[in-house]
C-alpha cells in the first residue's frame, strides 16, 4: 500500500501541474480572444466615427490588459483628438513611468505626450520634452517641426533658425525659404532698436537663404535710407521690380522719398512714367499723384489674399494671419481667376 501512495504521489503532482498549466493557458487564450474582439469592436467604431463608443471598448481592453501599451497610446491619441487633454497626459504619464518598457515605446510615448501639451498650450513643457527627443535622434524630422511652431508661436527667431537649419538637412531646400523670413524678422527687431549694421546683415543673410525674398531686399532699402544713402536704396528698392512687380507698391513710396530727399524730382517722374510703360497695371500709381505724394486711398485699395486658406486683407502679410504659412499672401491679380482685380479696380 505504501508502495502504491509513493508511485501515485508523483502521478498526482504532475497531473496537478498540468491542470494549472492548462487552466493557464485556457485563461490566456479567452483574455486573448476577449481582447482581439475588443480591438476589432473598437476599430469598428473609429472608422465610423463614433469616438465615444471607442473610448469605452478601449477603457474595457485596458482593463482586461493592463499591460497592452500600444492599447494605451490609441486610448491617449483618442483622448487627445476629442479634446480632453487632461486624460491624454495622464495615460501617457502613466506609460512612461513603467519601468520595464521598450526604449521604442518610451520614445513614441514621449512624442505623444509632447503632442499633447503642445494641444493644452504648455508650450514650455512640450519644448522640454521634444528636445530631449532631439537630443536622442529620436522622430527628428517631426519633432524639429513641432519645435519650429512653438519658437514661431513665441517668436523666438533664432531658436528657429537652429531648428530650421536641421531641417534644410533633413528635409530639403524648402525650408530655406522660411530661414529667411526667420532672418527678416530677427533684422525687423533690429531696425526698430536702430541698429542697422545687425539689420542689414540679417537682410543679407535673408537674401542668400532666399534669392527672390522681396521682403529682404524692403530691409535693405529701409537700412539705407536710415542711413541717409539715397543712392543705395533707390538702387535697393528698384531691385523689387526683378523680384516682383506686382509688389512694387509697397515700395514707390520709399524710392519717391529718397528722390524728395536728393531733391531730384524730375529722375522720380521719369522713373515712374518707366515704371507703368512696363507695368500697365500699374498706372493708378501715376494717375492719384499729386505733386509730390501719392494718394493714400489709392494705394489703400490694393488686396492681397492668401493662397492656402483665402484669407484677403489691405495690408501685405508676410506670414498669413489664417494659416501662418509664409509668403503664401500675394496681391490679387487678374491672372488669380477672380473678377475683383485689386491693380485694376485701382484705376
């Protein structure tokens, strides 16, 4: 008898562990497959836009798997898109904080948590958190971006300058267009703190980031004119005509002034009666002179309008208040398929 209990007592040992390693399996298997319909369920729902519905079956699989991060990042983004921003940073927080996660996923959490204050505005803590991914090489093509509208946001030229610079590399040659603009800004302030030997540099920096940059060559002239050199910002300002004409209203006025300030009336006459013979367009710049100025109004009723988003204005904006895209604003014209032409209405 106490032969047969020590032969029955192995059988018994490993017959229990192989009902626990089945009851194991058999628990994983239906928290596998509860899971695999809740994600198709919660798919389901996101593609028929039913965000509220998705958020409870993504809640529920969350539950069911505490573990399952790339369930959580879906949970924070959906979070996020609805607006609740508050949720969104406390589900990606709560990523981050776990000790063993992938490098990977740190890194994607991260991104995700930087996105979402950058949607609650706490543009200092989306900053801080977006260049240590920069520092790791981590998404840099997109951080760099998201990094670039905050510094826009604040103003903070020279910062996007560095970032720009990264994405002229990373990117392509586009982004040289905006470095100069960042060089315009920075030679702006400048001007208006009189100092004109950092604003003319800025505007030359301008001019090699961007050959056709009309608002560089505005800079230059106004340097010059600061400076008591007529000469060179007449030269300046005409230069406009080779970049684009339709914009050369914005700059008549400081090249009459320069010609008023040399006494020379008769050159700007003559320049002027040059000037519309090879921009017809361009005449109600001729017709509303009087004496020596020309009428305000007239030069009021040019338009200009934005060609992302439509936005239109009486006033040049070098980055388009709708948008916030550069140089996308541009005088409405004939050619731009709308009746109202803003030079001809002029008339």
């Amino acid at each position: 008898m106490q032969a047969l209990l020590w032969l029955l007592l192995p059988l018994a040992a490993a017959s229990g562990w192989w009902m626990a390693q089945y009851s194991e399996r058999k628990k994983k298997t239906c928290s596998r497959a509860m899971l695999n319909s809740a994600y198709g369920q919660g798919i389901h729902y996101l593609l028929n836009e039913q965000p509220d519905k998705a958020s409870e079956v993504l809640i529920q699989m969350v539950e069911v798997d505490p573990d399952t991060v790339e369930l959580h990042l879906a949970l924070g983004s959906l979070f996020r898109q609805r607006g609740e921003v508050d949720r969104a940073i406390a589900v990606h927080q709560n990523i981050i904080a776990r000790s063993k996660l992938s490098k990977t996923l740190r890194n994607q959490a991260s991104l995700e948590l930087g996105r979402d204050f950058l949607k609650a505005g706490l543009l200092d803590r989306a900053e801080q958190l977006l260049l240590s991914l920069l520092e790791r090489k981590e998404y840099e093509k997109v951080v760099c971006q998201y990094l670039i509208d905050i510094y826009q946001q604040v103003k903070e030229w020279g910062k996007a300058l560095e970032i720009g610079e990264r994405l002229v590399t990373l990117d392509s040659d586009a982004w040289k267009l905006r470095l100069a603009q960042y060089h315009c800004e920075l030679g702006d302030a400048a001007l208006q703190r009189t100092d004109l030997d950092l604003a003319l540099q800025e505007a030359e920096q301008a001019w090699i980031e961007d050959p056709s940059c009309v608002r560089a060559t505005l800079l230059k002239g106004n340097v010059y004119q600061l400076r008591g050199d007529y000469r060179s910002a007449i030269e300046t300002y005409r230069y406009v005509e080779a970049q684009n004409p339709c914009l050369m209203p914005e700059v008549t006025g400081g090249i009459q002034n320069c010609y008023k300030r040399l006494g020379d009336r008769k050159s700007w006459e003559d320049y002027l009666s040059g000037l519309v013979e090879r921009h017809s367009e361009l005449v109600f710049l001729q017709k509303n002179q009087t004496g020596q100025q020309l009428q305000k109004p007239a030069l009021q009723q040019l338009r200009y309008r934005c060609d992302e988003c439509g936005f239109t204005s009486r006033k040049l904006f070098w980055q388009c208040p709708g948008c916030q895209n550069w140089s996308s604003v541009k005088p409405i014209t004939h050619e731009s398929g709308t009746s109202d032409c803003a030079l001809r209405d002029a008339l």
